[in-house]
C-alpha cells in the first residue's frame, strides 16, 4: 500500500512538471504570435552592411607591382597572378590578376597585407550566380566598383535592425516573469 501511494505521488509530481513544461511552451509560442514580422524585402530593401564588412575585393591594376604578397597569406593561395620581368628597367610587369569567388573564404588578409593598397573590400555582398565559374573574377571585372546600396535610388536602405528588436526585448521580459510564476 505505501509502495502504492509512492508511486502516485511520483506520478503526480511528473504530471505537474510536465504540465509546467507544456505550459512553458505554450508562452513561448504565445510571445512569438505577438511579434512583428522581422523580415525585410530582400530584392527592393537591403541592409547597409557596417564598415569593417568583408565583401567582394575590388582590385587596382595600376597599382600592382606584382610581389606576391596577397598569394603567399592568402590560406588557400587563391589571387592568380600572372607577371613577367621587364629586363630593360628589371621590374616585374603585371598581366593579369584573376581570384575565384567561389573558393575565396573573404578573410581580408591579401587586403591587409598588401603594400601598396591596390586590394580593398567593397560592400558587395550579392554574389549568387547560377555557373559556379562565373565567380572567376579577372582584373577587369575586380576593377568595377559596385554601386553602393545608399547610393542606389530604386532600394530602401535600412540602416539597423533595432526598430525590429523593440517589441521583443519587452515580450521576452515578460515572458520570462510569467515562466517564474508558474515554476
């Protein structure tokens, strides 16, 4: 008999943490109803990346000397340099300059260590192609500088996301005194 009634008294409890559980649940659903939409127009609304954003790297031909530096700290030696060597005035003289897109991890290190800033990073971010060997950037298409999001009149330009946080800052504050209620 008492075996009995200590195994309803366990059942009890488990019943009532479970119904706690579910009750939990149900207010983090009801808190999630009462958000606003957090999502944007992506093609006519964009986010205006910060300025240590990390885009597609715009590349000047002029200014390269050709030394190298951007393969040898590139971690996966991407930056294809071709050069040859000008014997008159013994300098090396670029040809071309290619980086693949597709296998660039974006690290900026080829833009960092670069001694003669001919590399820097755009906020160019929309890189989707449908043929992956589109991203094979040669020194023509690394020297055109994309049009700036702010600049670019046919888009809404949002500038931070916190009018999307205000209603939820408040909602998890008040969920969280309901969930200690009901524990």
């Amino acid at each position: 008999m008492f075996t009995m009634l200590n195994r309803f008294q366990d059942y009890s409890e488990q019943a009532i943490q479970a119904a706690r559980y579910i009750g939990q649940g149900f207010m983090v659903t009801l808190d999630h109803m009462n958000r606003l939409p957090m999502t944007i127009q992506y093609p006519y609304e964009k986010l205006i990346p910060s300025e240590r954003f990390r885009g597609r790297i715009h590349f000047e031909f002029d200014k390269c000397i050709a030394c190298e530096v951007c393969v040898r700290v590139c971690p996966i030696n991407l930056p294809v340099v071709d050069w040859e060597l000008k014997k008159d005035v013994k300098k090396k003289q670029l040809k071309s300059y290619s980086i693949d897109f597709g296998v660039c991890i974006f690290c900026g290190n080829c833009v960092e260590y670069c001694p003669t800033n001919c590399l820097s990073m755009t906020e160019e971010y929309e890189l989707s192609i449908y043929d992956r060997h589109d991203l094979n950037y040669d020194q023509i298409a690394l020297g055109r500088l994309p049009i700036s999001v702010i600049e670019d009149s046919t888009i809404q330009t949002i500038s931070n996301l916190n009018y999307l946080f205000k209603g939820n800052t408040e909602s998890h504050s008040n969920s969280r005194n309901i969930t200690n209620f009901l524990e």
